[in-house]
C-alpha cells in the first residue's frame, strides 16, 4: 500500500517544541515518559546521549498530563533540554505509549526515527545496529527483537526498533488521533504498530548478532507490571486501522 493517499495534515499549530534543534543527524531517536517515570527518564536520557553519539533524541510529553509543561517537569530532565541535549516535543492530548515515535515521524518525515523505551538505561550503540542493517534494507523496518504472530508479527519496542522515513504516510497518526479512546482500551503499541505495518505490507526484518541492549531502571511503572499491557489484540487494531482507512476514502469520494 502505498502512503501517497495520506497527504500532510498536521495540527493548526505546529508541535511546540523546546531544547535541542534538529542538525542533520542520519536519525532521530525518540520515546515518551509519563508522570510514573519523569523523575528517572534523564537516566535513559544520558544512557542514549552517552551510547548512541550522532543521533537526534526527542522526548515526546503530553501537555494534558503536564499542563504547566517545563515548569512541571523535574530540574534533571529540564537540564538536559536547556543544554540543548534534547529536543523536547509537545502533544497535547496524552495518547499513551503511543505517542512514542508517531508525532515525531509526522514532524521528521525525512529520516528515519528509532524508538526507546523510558524505563531502560542503554548499554550499547543500538541506534547505529539498526541503522547500519536499515542502509541494506531501506524499505523495510529493522528491528532488534522479534515476535512471531501468526496475524502480524512485530517487534519488541524497548530493544529499539527503526522506522523508514515517513512510512506509514499519515496512516498511524490519524488511527491514534481519530480512534484515541479505543485505543487507549487496548494499551499495546507494539501490537498496534505490528497491524500497522501489516496493513501498510512493510517488511519487518531482525537484525543479526544483537545482544541485549538495556537494563531495567524502572520496574514499578510499566504496563506489563500493573497489568495494562493486552497481548493478542489483533482483532481490534486491526478493526481501527481499516475504520480509519475506509473513513479517509469516503471523504474523498
């Protein structure tokens, strides 16, 4: 499927956005935090400025959940921001997990952009694994973590994962905007990127000879740990995709 029939539509207002400006790097690192772990996402922060040099980090927050935005965030992360060692990107409902790399994708439509989880501190240069196995493959999505489903398989999120430049058109930005509650119902992003990129018949390829690529930081705040992390919701991805899909080509009819 090609993503042409997505055309550009962003928000009236741009992204706000605040900290680093966007210089060029060959990719963009980004992931998302919540009030659970904004007081220990500057450790994942440092871990990926640290290990993973030359990429371009976005912290994506919801204004919703940080009404007073920088001046609610802790004096750790905001260090980070105002040293211009950051990009911090502002959404303003709180779609979740998300809100991790999709915002971030519409804004950077011309690189590839690699997903990080907020609970992680990162051990090894993961961003250029995927990027250089991305060079040999740029259509595909290349994944460090591999999870077989016979419906869509997908990847593990937290080990990183890189997506092509723009490769999902506006597909994936529409489905969480226009079909929020629902998903928020079914809190599996790495799921719903999986139909995603079914549905979008994007290759997904695993890397070779990765070996782990974080340690745990936070294990008191995850989905898994509290229960919200649904596994096997294909049904119901699925269903929101093509409902955004056939609604989009009864506009234009």
């Amino acid at each position: 499927m090609s993503n042409e029939c997505f055309e550009y539509d962003r928000d009236v207002n741009p992204y706000p956005v605040s900290g680093k400006k966007y210089n060029g790097e060959k990719a963009i690192i980004s992931l998302t935090s919540w009030k659970g772990r904004i007081k220990s996402v500057h450790k994942t922060l440092y871990s990926l400025i640290k290990q993973c040099p030359g990429f371009h980090v976005v912290l994506v927050l919801s204004e919703e959940e940080f009404p007073q935005k920088e001046e609610s965030l802790p004096e750790p992360l905001m260090l980070f921001v105002e040293n211009d060692l950051i990009e911090l990107l502002w959404v303003h409902k709180n779609y979740k997990s998300y809100k991790k790399v999709l915002f971030t994708m519409d804004k950077y439509r011309d690189v590839p952009v690699v997903s990080a989880d907020d609970g992680c501190r990162y051990i090894k240069n993961f961003a250029q694994h995927l990027y250089d196995a991305w060079l040999l493959h740029q259509t595909d999505i290349i994944c460090n973590m591999y999870w077989y489903n016979k419906v869509a398989p997908g990847c593990g999120g937290g080990s990183g994962v890189l997506y092509p430049p723009n490769c999902f058109g506006n597909l994936g930005r529409r489905c969480i905007v226009t079909c929020c509650k629902e998903l928020l119902k079914n809190p599996n992003d790495d799921r719903f990127m999986a139909n995603l990129s079914k549905v979008c018949k994007i290759i997904i390829r695993k890397t070779e000879n990765i070996c782990p690529v974080f340690i745990d930081i936070d294990t008191k705040h995850g989905m898994g740990v509290d229960g919200k992390y649904i596994i096997g919701s294909n049904w119901k991805f699925f269903d929101i995709i093509n409902e955004v899909l056939n609604n989009y080509v009864n506009t234009k009819q």
